[in-house]
C-alpha cells in the first residue's frame, strides 16, 4: 500500500507543478501543439521474417 502511497503523492506533485507552471490540460490543444513541433513520418514498409 506504501508504493500506492508514494505514486499518488508522485502524481499530486507532478499535476501541482503542472498548474503552476500553467500548462494545458486540453487533449486537442496538446495535439496542435505536437504538430506544430512534430513532422509526420513516412508510413514504413512491413517487416517481412525470413525465418
């Protein structure tokens, strides 16, 4: 029960400094944010086992 303790604390804390630093919980605005930064990879080819 301690170690579920401590990950809730862990959590706690990490959502308070999050707020603090003001940051935004909104899904769709953390997906525009990501495209913004982040370039779509070409889609690979299957992998194909020899074996």
């Amino acid at each position: 029960m301690a170690d579920n303790d401590h990950a809730n604390s862990q959590a706690d804390k990490f959502r308070a400094i999050a707020r603090e630093l003001e940051c935004d919980e909104d899904e769709a605005a953390f997906e525009d944010k990501v495209r913004k930064v982040a370039k779509p990879g070409k889609p690979s080819e299957p992998q194909v086992d020899e074996n």
